[in-house]
C-alpha cells in the first residue's frame, strides 16, 4: 500500500488528508487486512454525503491501494515515497 505522501503527491486535484487516516484508521487494529473496512464507495459516501471532492479522492485511494497490490507497482511506489522524503529534505 503506497504511502500517504505518495497518494498525495499524485493525486492531480485537492488532496484529503482526513479522508486518507479515516480511511487507514483500521490498520492499527486489523494490519494488512485494513482494506476490509472503509474502502467502498458506499462507506465513502455514509462518511462524507454529497462531498463529491472527498469521494472522489477515496475512490483514487482505492483505485491506488488496489493497483499496487502487485509487486512491481509496490516497490515503485516506495521508490517514489523515498524521493518525496528526500526531497522533502532537501528543501
């Protein structure tokens, strides 16, 4: 699962950060198996009624979460989150 630093970074429009920790919340308690709860467009929906922008940036979490899952993109993405660190850094 990529970094929140990375869904931001390529997120093209305004970015949630609060959608991105409600989202994740579960992790603490459920690990890997996070995914099961709040990742559907139906909980995004319940959670945010009729905002369209925080909707929108869940389902890209999803969408992202989900294309990741394969190995190739994941080590991409911690490529990409280690540059976005250091050039953090660097500023």
């Amino acid at each position: 699962m990529p970094s929140h630093r990375v869904h931001r970074a390529l997120y093209p429009f305004k970015v949630y950060p609060d959608v991105d920790s409600w989202m994740d919340e579960p992790s603490k308690w459920l690990g890997p198996n996070h995914r099961k709860l709040r990742h559907s467009v139906i909980e995004l929906y319940l959670k945010y009624p009729n905002d369209w922008g925080r909707i929108m940036y869940g389902m890209y979490h999803i969408m992202l979460d989900g294309i990741t899952e394969e190995k190739a993109l994941r080590d991409l993405t911690k490529f990409y989150d280690i540059y976005l660190m250091m050039k953090e850094m660097i500023k």
